[in-house]
RNA sequence: GGUUUCGUGGCCGAGUGGCUAGGCAGCGGUCUGCAAAACCGCGUACAGCGGUUCGAAUCCGCUCGAAACCUCCA
C-alpha cells in the first residue's frame, strides 16, 4: 500500500509523511480566539485536524495534538494599538475579561462536542503561558531580531530577512510584500512597515496587563503559537495547522520567531484548510454572511430553510476535501443529510445480515480502497465514496440480490467501525433508551394491528396506520421478512 | 495594483494525459394490494479559443469569469 502522503504548504507538493521520531508525531493547531461564539468556518478547521488527528492515531501514530485557546493579545487593528478584543467585549458586556473567555471557551468546546471531535492532548491558553513569550521575546532580542520602542517590542522584519526567506511560507519576495503593505502611519513608531508586535505597552485604560522587562503590556498576538508549540513540542515539530487565512501572516510570522530565537525550521509539515464561502463568498464575521453552529442546528436563521443535525454537517463537510473551500447552501445541506442517512441505515442493515457459503464481493479490496483514499492526503471525498459501495453491497445482501460469507460480513462491520465511527467520526443520534424502549413496544402494538387488517383486506385501516404514523415521525417499511420501521 | 488558487453534468463534489468517482435531484424498470425503502439501467459534464500529443477535464498560451491573501478573522 502507497504510504501517507500530506500536502505540505512549504513545498507546495504532497509529501510522504516521515515523523521526526516515529512513532510519536507532534501537532499544532492555531485554535479559537474566545471573545464571541465559535465561528463555523473555525469548526471545519477543527473537524478537518480532528479527522487528521483520528486518522494518524488509526495508523497506531502515538500523536500529541495541541490547540490552543488565545485568550489575550490578539488586537483589533493591524497597527499594533487599541485594545484586545476580550477587554473590548469586556467593556461591552460589562464584565470582566476573564468572564468573557469563560463563557466562549464552554461554549467553544460544547459545539466541538455536538460535532463529535475528540477533544486535544493539549489545550493551552496564552495567558497561562505569559512567562514563556516573554522569555522567547527576550532570546529574539538577545539574537537581534527584535527592539523595544516605548515599552513595545517589534519584530525587526528587514533584519531577519538578510539571514531567512521571511515570505517563505507564501512563497513571496520581501519586496512584493513591502509594496503590498500600505504607508507608515505618522504615529508609528515601527522601523519598518512589515514589522509587528512581540509586546505591547499598556495604556492606562488597558484592562489585561501583565508585568515585562519593558513594562507592563501584553503579548502579541503571534508569539503565542510560538512559545506554546516550543514548549509542549518542542524547537522543530511535525505538523503545524490551520486555517490557510493564518498562512501569509501568522504562520509566515511564526516561522520568523522561531528561527530568529533559536535558529531551526519550527515545523516540517504546514497544513492550511481551505475556507467556508456562502452563496460564493468567504463566511466571516466582518462581512455578516455567516451564522454561528448553533444557528445552523436549529434552523433559526434567514438564510436556512430548516435546521441540520450537527452530523450531518460534519458529513457535509466531510464529502470536500480539506484544501478545497466549501459552499454553504441548503440545497447541498439536504443532499448531504440524505446521503448521510443512507450510510447509517446502512449500518443497520448490515447488522441483520446472514452469512452465506461464499461472497459475490470483494470487500477486502474494498478495505484497502479505503486505506489509499485516506493516505492520499486524507482525501475523504473519495473514501465516503468507497464507502457507498460498501452501501450498495449491503442492501443488495439484504434484497437477495449479492451473498457475503459470514467473514465478509465481519470485514464489513469493521470497515464501518474503523472509517466511519474511528476515522470521520460520524456518529449515530442516540435516543434515551428506556423511552426507545416503550417506543418499541408501541410500535410494535401498531403493525401488529396493521398486520391484522392487511391479511383481512382491510387495506383502508392499514393504511390509515401507516400513514399517521408517518404524520407522527415513524416511517415504515414492508419487507419479505416482515414490517420495519424507523424515525 | 501585487501574490495565489480555481472555473467539472440540474445541485454539491472527486479526479494531474487513455481504464471517464460518489452523493442529492430527475427519468425508465424490478419488487409491492398500493406506498415507502432497496436494487438495476439512463443522462455521456469538464468556462471559451488556440497549441503540444496517436490521445487532454488533466500539459502550455491567451481570453473571460470567480475567490482568497496582501488589513482583524480558521
């Protein structure tokens, strides 16, 4: 079988995936700024590492998956002034920034939670980690990559550029970027314009503020990232992820602190998830296209025409590929939550099979179709299509139409266990089960009486069953081996 | 303006030179008292123009169109 290969940002190809000490694998993921409600296009960046997560622990990797969760320093404007966006919410909300990144981070993991991703080894906070950025700050200084104006430090861009490739992550030249860039505001106090801030000084009004060798201030927002992956994965790690709008600057400025500060690559392998669009364009807070997860379960939003379960979202997503950008549209939705409820009544079905003497199927081939799609850079668009086939064998099984030995059936169980439950991380909805248990019973009463009424011709009456029962939720299904039904 | 990516059948979405995914919707059929479900079959798509090639959705060029980043956002 091919090996795993990952697209990796730096090189622009795929690459075989070689961990620096197999098998432990270290990776990073740039996780939410907890100062609102979680922003979709955020969980299909999760749902996407936590797939990679699920994925590489399938293939026995012992990974240690850190998330961060910014709580502090990460600014309004690109200037390097104003407040943080806690302080900020704080002010608004009246109460106290600690409060704010409280109520979003319960709120944070309980839509993670609705999605089915596993939560990471590693979860830390950039205001637990304050000592750490400030003693990388002053190794940067100490290397001179960085100065202090005012009780602020920047980063010195134009300085680091004579020894690295600074646009090496976008694959861009210093000059391109300086042009792109606009003109130094007069009251800046930055040397050059691509330069950005390690730390920030305090202003009197600054509500979150933390004690430095420049003053009392608090950290920029990028030299978070780097201080927590180096001390929970260390100087050079494996994988480095996440969303690809963090590519040209967060991540370009993250590699730049790292090698300034200690002088090695940070990450062999950068992944950068492509973005949710509505109706075409980028989901995103500022343009107000978006709806948050919530929203979107419960239908409660102008753009929706009802509400979707939180799994089949996630299999929505799921059906693209990570890299490609994904369009929201009902349409789509409702294609996805039917495809989805096939796959899964699939699985019930298959657990009713019985075994015949030989099989007119091959799902062991089928097994390792499932294996290459996914080490083709996690490419589960195309697994979830094998999947299908599995669908199809399946019901055709049950319909008398194809014959699987007791093993296959076996193979089949586990081909479900391992890519659907383990890998994707669907999920079937789990009903109380002492009330599914009376619903049964009732149930059963029902089709009982229907079944009556059919072998009396009274076909009137067995329909009138059917049908209310279908007003009331219950569809149901005649088959040679009697009546099912499902909700 | 610069950098990058993309344009696939009614919709969503895989696919980097020949073997032309998959889901949803549609049509025809099997099954069925009728349904539903399931199964079988069908549509022969690759923005346009030109080029390379025995052969291109896939490589090259141009044109048109879209998006992302360059400025806070995954």
């Amino acid at each position: 079988m091919q090996p795993l290969v990952i697209y990796n940002t730096l090189s622009r190809t795929k690459e075989e995936f070689r961990p620096l000490n197999p098998p432990l694998v270290g990776m990073y993921v740039c996780g939410p700024t907890v100062y609102s409600d979680v922003h979709l296009g955020n969980c299909r960046t999760f749902i996407s590492f936590d797939l990679i997560y699920r994925y590489l622990v399938h293939l026995g990797f012992k990974v240690r998956y850190v998330r961060n969760i910014t709580d502090a320093g990460h600014l309004e404007g690109d200037r390097d002034e104003g407040d943080d966006k806690f302080a900020k919410k704080a002010k608004l909300e009246q109460i106290e920034p600690m409060e704010v990144v409280q109520r979003y981070t319960v709120g944070f993991h309980n839509i993670m939670r609705e999605f089915n991703t596993l939560p990471p080894s590693i979860e830390p906070t950039a205001t637990g980690h304050i000592c750490e950025q400030i003693e990388m700050i002053k190794e940067i200084m100490a290397r001179g990559f960085a100065y202090e104006m005012g009780g602020t430090v920047y980063f010195d861009v134009e300085k680091y550029s004579r020894e690295y490739n600074y646009g090496q992550l976008t694959n861009r030249k210093l000059e391109e970027l300086l042009e792109g860039t606009r003109d130094l505001h007069g009251q800046d106090e930055k040397r050059g314009r691509l330069d950005f801030a390690l730390w920030i000084a305090a202003k009197p009004e600054t509500l979150m503020r933390w004690p430095s060798p420049w003053g009392w201030g608090f950290p920029g927002w990028h030299i978070e990232c780097s201080a927590m992956s180096r001390k929970y994965l260390g100087d050079t790690f494996d994988i480095h992820g996440g969303g690809m709008d963090l590519q040209a600057t967060h991540h370009t400025n993250e590699i730049a602190q790292s090698r300034a500060c200690y002088h090695s690559a940070p990450v062999n392998y950068w992944m950068h998830t492509n973005m949710l669009t509505v109706n075409g364009t980028r989901m995103s807070k500022t343009a107000g296209n978006g709806f948050t997860p919530q929203e979107l379960f419960t239908g409660n939003h102008p753009l929706l025409e009802k509400g979707y379960a939180p799994m089949a979202v996630k299999f929505f997503m799921l059906q693209t590929h990570y890299r490609s950008t994904l369009d929201f549209s009902n349409e789509a939705l409702q294609a996805s939550e039917k495809g989805f409820e096939k796959l899964m009544n699939s699985y019930a079905t298959l657990q009713s099979l019985k075994g015949s003497p030989n099989s007119s199927e091959n799902i062991e081939a089928l097994h390792s179709k499932c294996y290459e799609a996914m080490n083709d850079d996690f490419n589960t668009p195309v697994l979830i299509a094998h999947l299908f086939d599995a669908v199809r064998i399946i019901n055709s099984t049950a319909d008398n139409k194809a014959s699987l030995t007791q093993n296959d059936i076996d193979l089949l169980k586990k081909l479900y266990n391992d890519f659907v439950f383990d890998v994707l991380g669907l999920k079937t909805e789990e009903a109380n089960s002492k009330l599914s248990h009376a619903l049964d019973n009732v149930v059963a009463l029902l089709l009982e009486m229907r079944s009556k009424a059919k072998s009396e011709k009274n076909f009137n009456l067995s329909d009138e069953i059917r049908d209310k029962l279908l007003t009331a939720g219950l569809q149901i299904k005649d088959t040679k081996e009697g009546t099912t039904w499902k909700i």
